[in-house]
C-alpha cells in the first residue's frame, strides 16, 4: 500500500510541476500564498470563536450578565470578520483552481493536436495508444477534477495542520490524556482504513471512471452516427450495446457500494466517539468545582476540530481513492502525449522534404507490422499532372495515402514530398468544421477572400446557390448534418480551388458524385495547374489522370498511360 500511494504521488507530481514551475509559477504561487494567508486567518479566528462560545456558556451558568454580553459583543465582532475573510478564502481557491484547470487543459490540448497524437489515439497504431480511451473525456474531465481536487486536499491538510496545531493547545490546557488519546486514536483509525480499503477502492474506482466514460461514448456515437443506424435498422444491437455497457457500470457499482458500505460503518462508529468523550473526561473536574460548565462545550469543540483534522484520510478516503484512481489516468495520458512518436511502431520509412512528391523503393506494412502492403514502389508524379492509383479493396490504396501523409511509417524506403502546407488531402469523408461557411471554405488555412472569391469557388464545384439557401458566408450550421455526401464533397473542393496548394491528394474524394459533377471538378482542378494523385475506384477517373498507378492484392504494382 506504501508503494501504491508513493506511485499516485509520483504521478501527481509529474503532472502538476509543469504549471507549479511554469511560465505561470510566479502567479500561481502568489495567489496560493494569499490563499494560505486567508487560512491562517480564519484558523485563528476559529480558535477564538471556539473560546468565545465555552465563555457564553460559563456566562449563562454563572449568571453573569455584563460577561454575557461582552462576549457576545465580540462574538459578533469577529463575526464580521470571519465571514468575508472565509468567502475569500473560498473565491481565492476556487480561482486559482480555475487558473490551474486553464493553463492545463490548453497544455493537454497542444499536445494532444501535436505530431497527430489525437490520430494515433484513434487509430490505435500502438499498444500504448490503445490502452488510452476515451481522451475527450480525460481532457475535459479528469484534468477539472485533477486541478479541483488537488488544491482541495492540499487546502484541507494545510487546514488540518493549522487546526491541529490551534487547538491542540486549546485541548493541552483544558485535558492533556485527551490529546494522547486523540493523537492514538486517530492513527489506529487511519491505518486500519488505509491497509483494509485502499487498495481495492483505489482499483474498483479507476474501473468505474473507465466504465462510465465508455457508456458516454457509446451514446455518443448514436447521435453521430444516427441516420445510417436508422437505415440499417440497427437499434436493437445499439440498445442492446448500450445496455451491456451499462450493465458494466451497474456490476462495478455494486461491488463499490459493498466497500463504501463497510466502509461507512466503520467511519460512522469510529466518527461519533469525539462527540461524547470530552464530556465524558472533563465531567469529574467540574462536579469537583475544579473548572466552568463552558469548558466541555470548549473542549468538545476543540477536541472535534483536531479530531477531525487527524482523521483527514478516513474521512475522505473515498473521495481520495478516486481522485487516485483520476491522477493515474490522467498521468498515462500525458505521458503518451508528452512522447507520441516513440509510442507508435519504429520509424522506418524516411520522408525527405523536397519540392516534389516521389516515392523511392517504398514496402509498405501496416501499423503493426503484420502485414505487408506494397513492396519496393518507385515512381515519381510529373508536376502539374495527375496519377490515379487503383486496385482491388484492401491493396493499400488508401495507406499509400496515409504513408505520404505520415500517418503511417512502417515499411522501407524514402518518400520525398513538398512541405506541408504546399500539399492539401481531401478524404473520402469530408471534415465539417464546427463554424460558419466562409470556415468551412477557407480550412484549414487562415487566408481573408472577399465574398466575391467565395462564391467563384462555389460556382466552380456546382454550389452557385449554398451560401444563398444557408444564410450567407457568415451563417453557423451543422455542416455535416445539413449538406449531403455529395455537396460535402464537393465543398472539399472548393476548399482546394481556394487554398490553391501545389500538391493536391485525393481519396475517392468524389465517391458521392455522378459522372457529370465528377468530371467538372476534375475539370476544374486541371485549369488549377496543380499536381493531383488520386485513389478511385471508377475507370473513367483515367480520363483526368496522366498516368495510373495499379496496385494488386500480391504487393506487386505496375504504372500505365491514362487516356
């Protein structure tokens, strides 16, 4: 259990020290400091309450009337204080919390966006990147509890430190065995909590966080992907899907409950004997006279404020196995993107930057180097002219495309291709991007084009009337749901007259197309003066292409003449 809870601190540290010694340290640490200060404050204020209220009750006892109200006078008197000070402490935390989450979040972000780690996640081209699930919900989710969590525990022990150290002389004074029995007591209930619960709490909790992020996805990916399950008529099998899933989380659910529930118990007995023992220990020496009535209500407070202070595991040790069970998914997470490129398969094929796109004795596997695809593939594409390549399904067509992307890099040989933003690829599936049309146009470049330029494009692909039937450039849809197969495709297109990169690659980007629609494009991207490689299934794509590329099931390959 040490080893365990050394690992979890381990990873909390890799993961916090990048914001703690940061370029945002500076600010960080101040607004902690504040934080602390605002503590301290309220911690001595609490002692002071706490002697106050055991003075209003000896006042009452006595019947001393001008004690009575002068203590009340400054009870209200520090009042006045403590509440302002305590909600600044609040709003201060909660800040700097929100601080934390920011610069975090943006650093999850640029990683996960850098060197295609959110592709190899999804593809899962190493075992490593397979083991990451559900990345959307480690981002938006772990990294909110990640930060919230941790100021809250390292506030709280600060807190507990303080109050132990408060009141604990408060305690000294009024019953010195009461301190040793605390001190003793709270040690046995936190040893016992943390040998017999930790370790099945912290690995049923890291289940549940898994679990329950597969059963979102699952729904999620029925609201993605809803029309072509109604057209399957697939709702059974998804009901069905969901429903195990879910039972997943139910089964993990009740093994947790039969933990907590022991758990429960043994806290609940364990939390109410400081509620009685001070008047148990102190009652002798006040029938004896020896001291006030408001000494046990002094006492008791604070003997629970230590107490509770001391049993700072058992108390939250449900809440601690899971912001455990968060930090080691959150640290796997980082620790992939912070080295994506030594997560995948080893780099063997070389890519050289050039101005111009040729492949020299490329083999091409596939990711995990079961498979070969292509074997020893040399050509090069004339500039301003196009080369199809066909073949039967599962040849490696579209991994060719995914090698001279770098998107996969197992196999030999070199590929030497223009930089990346002079080559521009359009999937089989357009990507829709969340914003307005003239977005939609200009991505992923952040070029300014009048209107007039927008709407030749437009013209150009046989959309003259969309930004009229949508409300204009400026106008935000759902892209994806509003335009068909065929009018996103041909929206890629203008994205590519726009661009106007010197290297253009294609997936069956016109699949969706008649012949008629097809041939205008190809038509268009020809008076481009582009160079173009194609992957296309239909024989009259030949007619565009200078030359063609046939790819055979056996790795072997030959280039013939287009028409």
């Amino acid at each position: 259990m040490d080893r365990l809870n050394f690992k979890v601190f381990q990873q909390f540290w890799v993961i916090a020290k990048t914001y703690w010694q940061g370029d945002q340290k500076w600010q960080a640490r101040g607004l902690l400091l504040a934080v602390v200060v605002c503590l301290l404050a309220y911690t001595g204020l609490s002692v002071l309450l706490n002697n106050k209220r055991g003075v209003l009750i000896s006042a009452l006892s006595a019947q001393d009337e001008p004690r009575f109200w002068q203590t009340v006078l400054i009870f209200i008197g520090v009042l006045v204080i403590y509440a302002p000070l305590l909600s600044g402490y609040q709003y201060l935390r909660d800040r700097l919390s929100l601080n934390w989450r920011l610069w975090l979040t943006e650093r999850f972000v640029d990683n996960y966006c850098a060197n295609r780690a959110y592709y190899q996640l999804q593809a899962g081209l190493s075992e490593t990147a397979a083991a990451i699930d559900n990345p959307d919900q480690r981002i938006a989710e772990d990294v909110r509890s990640f930060t919230q969590e941790s100021l809250t525990f390292l506030l709280i022990l600060v807190e507990s430190v303080l109050s132990v150290v408060a009141f604990s002389g408060v305690l000294w004074g009024i019953s010195r065995s009461l301190v040793l029995f605390l001190v003793l007591y709270a040690l046995l209930g936190t040893l016992v909590t943390t040998f017999v619960f930790g370790k099945p709490l912290v690995r049923l909790n890291f289940e549940q966080l898994k679990k329950e992020a597969d059963l979102r996805f699952s729904l999620v990916r029925i609201r993605e992907n809803a029309e072509a399950i109604a057209f399957y008529r697939g709702e059974e099998r998804e009901a069905n899907q969901v429903k195990q899933r879910f039972l997943a989380v139910f089964d993990n659910v009740k093994r947790l409950l039969v933990w907590e529930l022991n758990l429960n118990v043994l806290t609940n007995a364990y939390e109410f004997i400081p509620f009685v023992l001070p008047a148990i220990v102190v009652a002798p020496a006040i029938f004896a006279g020896e001291i006030e009535v408001g000494k046990v209500s002094e006492a008791q407070g604070a003997f629970v404020r230590v107490f509770f202070s001391l049993n700072l595991v058992v108390a939250r040790f449900q809440s601690l196995t899971t912001f455990g069970a968060g930090i080691e998914r959150l640290y796997s997470f980082a620790a992939f993107l912070e080295a994506p490129e030594s997560a995948t398969t080893q780099t063997t094929i070389q890519t050289v930057t050039a101005d111009r796109l040729a492949l020299e004795q490329l083999s091409l596997q596939t990711p995990n180097q079961q498979r070969w695809l292509i074997k020893d593939l040399t050509l090069e594409l004339s500039r301003e002219q196009g080369l199809l390549v066909m073949g039967p399904s599962g040849c490696g067509k579209s991994s060719l495309l995914r090698s001279i992307a770098g998107l996969w890099d197992s196999g030999t040989g070199t590929i030497i291709r223009p930089a990346a933003d002079k080559i521009l690829f359009l999937p089989q599936r357009p990507y829709m991007v969340a914003g307005t049309l003239r977005e939609q146009l200009l991505y992923p470049s952040s070029k300014e084009l009048d209107n007039s330029e927008l709407q030749q494009a437009l013209e150009q692909v046989n959309l003259a009337d969309l930004a009229e039937r949508f409300g204009g450039f400026e106008a935000e849809h759902d892209w994806s749901d509003l335009l068909s197969a065929g009018e996103q495709q041909r929206l890629s297109f203008a994205r590519l007259l726009l661009n106007q990169p010197a290297y253009a690659i294609l997936d069956e980007a016109t699949s969706a197309l008649d012949a008629e629609n097809e041939a205008q494009l190809y038509q268009q991207l020809q008076a481009s003066h582009m160079t173009f490689l194609s992957v296309g299934h239909r024989e009259t794509l030949a007619a565009y292409h200078q030359q063609t590329l046939l790819l055979a099931a056996d790795q072997t390959w030959q280039i013939k003449p287009g028409r």
